[in-house]
C-alpha cells in the first residue's frame, strides 16, 4: 500500500510539475543561446569582430553571476511561483530589447541585463525540484527539466534559421532582429501562467489527494532531518565548505566546454561547409538530439546504480575526446559525427550534476549553496564564448579553441573523479553548526 502511495504521488507531482518546467527552461535557453545563431548575419550586418561577439555572448554571466545568490535567496523567501514569474517576465522583456541594438555599447548593456534577469533562474528550478521530489528521484527529475536545455537547442536552431530567412527585411528588419523579438514573447505569456499554475510547497498543494501528499511531506521531512544542522547556515559558512569549492571548480569547467560550443556551434559548423544559414539550422540541431537522448539516459542509469561523480567523470572525459578529434579532422562529416559524441557527451552529465548540488543541504542553505555554485561556475559561461572568440580572431578557425574546450572538459572530468563522496563530506558539515543569530 505505501509503495501504492509513493509511486501514485510521484508520478501525479511528475506530471504537474516537470512538463511546464520543461517548457520553461526550453524558452529560457532559446532566449538565452539564439544570440549565436543571431550572429551568422548580426556580426556581418554592425561589424562586430569574433572578439566583439564572444565578450558580448559571454557578458551575460558576469550579470547573471552578480546577481545569482540574491535571486535564490529571494525565491526561498517570496516562493518559487512569484519569483520565477518575475525572472520569466523581466528576461522575455530584456531578449526583446536585444532586437534593437546598433553598437557594441548596446550589445554588451544589454546582454549584461539579460544576465541579470535570468539570474537564479535555473538554480531555483533546481531548489524546486528538490522541494518536492526525494532524493533517489531527483536526478530522473532534473533530466527531465534539464534536457530541454539540449531540445531548445534542437528545435531552436532550424526554428531560427527559418525565421531568419522568412522574415528579413519585413517592415525594414533585417530577419535575426526579427527572430530576437519572436523568440523573446512567449518568456512572457509564460511567467504569467507560472503565476497561476505553481505551488510553492508539497504542504500547500491541493491538487495531491490527503494520503499522497502527507506521504510526501513526511519523506521530505525525514530527508531534511538528517542535514538539519544545515539548513540555517549562513552564506559565510556555505562558502567556506570544502565541496561547494569543489563543485563550483567542476563546474567552472563544464561551462567553459559547455558554453564555448553552444554559443559557437552554428559558427563552427558554418565554417566546416558551405552551408545555407537554414541548413545550419537543421544541421546544428543534430548533435543537440543526442545530447537529450544522453542527458536522459545518464540520469536514468545513475538513478538505477545509485551513484553520480563517476558518470560526471565519464561523459566529460567523452565529451573532451569528441571535441579534441574535431579539431583535428579535414572531413566536415566527421566533424559532424564527433560535435554529436561531444554533445552527448558534456550535456550527458548536466543532471547529474545538478542532483549533487542538493544532496549535502537543506532549506535556505540549499537554494545559496546551488546558487553559490552556479554563480562561480559562470565564470566558464564567459570563459568559454569569449576565449573561442579570441582564438578564432588569433588563428583564423576553429582548431586550437576547441583543443582548449577539450580540455576544459577533462579538468571537469578530473575534478569528478577525485571528488569525494557525500559521505566524507559530511564531517566537514558536522563541524559547521548554524549561527543562532540570522
């Protein structure tokens, strides 16, 4: 009977929840990457050089980095419904704004304002998912959530490229303005039914029959209970816990691999051939499916086995591989086949991850330590578009930049494989105890 009631609840709070957050996190990154496929023409069109583009690309996560703990912190006080409303509205209003830039000045202002809308966005989402799913569901969870993040890249690129090419020139816009714009509306329909359509806390969720969500709040609670002395922790003393470095190092890594190709993948597959911008659409969409089909597989398999470093270890160190044979192969289909493997490879693990940043606290110390994570991990975000843009401006392709995201992603393996487990961790968290003055 309980088993009856635990399976019953999770698959009724998987069903309400995942699939809008889905939706969302597909709109997020669609807003958040399209500037790279904006750029096959954008570039061309106000004379922006490689540099130009890569620090402006990679600007956003100085925004979004200054400005992440704040929001998380804010989500746990005011709710996940109403914040991630508000962050949903503020970044569609911001993305639409992007349309309208002429110079480098605007282009970097409002990619920086961008950041800062988005900021704590995916963090919080992550601190939901935690609200209301016990840990030995989580990661299954995230996958769920978090392979949009490889979808919108699937769907967006070709999506883009059509609208591009259908539009330019319609009412005196050239057609990346105008795909800017299109793509940036439905952040803010959607945060107005975010508004209606979350709850906050399995406590107050109605639509759970009694039996289910009494199950709920008491496993949640037993799992809390056992990182009690956690949860009030202060922000200066999640800071000095030796796995908040470790995971923030990791993914310094992964997002420096991970944002140096997204944002220049359309660029880089462009320069393999002689690709129209609608085929590079559909091309670029390719290696984005096999990330989702890798990203739900890894989850499944390290929810199966119960473990999560080693799966991280594994799909970077594939992932490296991948991109170090790309830069050094003539044949564009080949290139092709192996950016497929990388990108399987690198957003294999990006749920994974995410489950390890919620297993060693809880509460409010849970949502700043995720965003203390990801807030030093956005240094990578602007690492990696900026420096592929340097490289590419020194040497004039590809190669050596992604020699150094190849390596970027094995120190993200590295890191995993050394890292240790929860269990060693928690001695360290033993000796932190909260501040009786908040």
């Amino acid at each position: 009977m309980e088993k009856t009631i635990e399976s019953l609840a999770i698959s009724r709070v998987y069903r309400r929840l995942v699939p809008l957050l889905f939706v969302l996190l597909i709109i997020n990154y669609l807003d958040r990457v399209n500037i790279g496929f904006a750029a096959l023409r954008m570039n061309q069109e106000l004379g922006f050089s490689g540099s130009v583009f890569g620090l402006g690309a990679g600007i956003f996560f100085i925004g979004y980095a200054l400005f992440e703990v704040p929001s998380n912190m804010m989500l746990h006080r005011f709710g996940a419904r109403i914040w991630i409303g508000r962050i949903m509205i503020t970044w569609g209003l911001v993305s639409a704004a992007l349309a309208f830039v002429h110079t480098q000045t605007s282009f970097y202002v409002l990619r920086f304002l961008l950041g800062v809308a988005e900021a704590g966005f995916i963090p919080g989402v992550v601190a939901y998912i935690a609200y209301w799913f016990p840990a030995r569901y989580r990661s299954r969870a995230n996958a769920g959530v978090i392979m949009a993040t490889a979808i919108a890249s699937a769907i967006g690129s070709p999506v883009s490229g059509l609208l591009m090419h259908a539009l330019d020139g319609s009412h005196g816009l050239s057609g990346w303005r105008w795909m800017l714009l299109l793509e940036a509306a439905p952040a803010v329909a959607l945060g107005v039914v975010v508004l209606i359509w979350l709850t906050d806390r399995p406590e107050r969720a109605g639509w759970l029959p009694v039996e289910q969500r009494n199950w709920l709040v008491a496993e949640l609670a037993s799992e809390a209970s056992k990182l009690t002395q956690t949860a009030s922790l202060p922000l200066a003393k999640i800071a000095t816990m030796s796995r908040v470095w470790s995971l923030s190092a990791l993914f310094v890594c992964f997002l420096t691999a991970f944002y140096g190709v997204l944002l220049w993948l359309p660029q880089i597959v462009k320069h393999m051939g002689t690709l129209s911008d609608v085929q590079v659409g559909f091309v670029t969409g390719l290696p984005f499916c096999c990330a989702a089909v890798s990203m739900y597989l890894v989850a499944r398999h390290s929810d199966k086995v119960g473990e999560r470093r080693l799966h991280i270890a594994a799909c970077m160190t594939v992932g490296g591989l991948a991109l170090l044979g790309c830069a050094f192969v003539a044949q564009p289909v080949i290139g092709l086949a192996l950016l497929c493997i990388a990108a399987a490879g690198i957003w294999g693990c990006l749920a994974v991850f995410w489950t390890l940043t919620s297993d060693f606290l809880t509460g409010a110390a849970a949502a700043i330590g995720i965003a203390l994570i990801n807030t030093i991990g956005q240094f990578g975000g602007l690492l990696g578009p900026w420096g592929v843009g340097v490289i590419k401006d020194l040497t004039g392709n590809f190669s050596a930049a992604l020699v150094v995201l190849a390596i970027a992603a094995f120190l993200a393996a590295l890191i995993a494989f050394l890292l240790p487990d929860r269990a060693a961790n928690t001695v360290d968290t033993d000796k932190l105890q909260p501040n009786p003055v908040q």
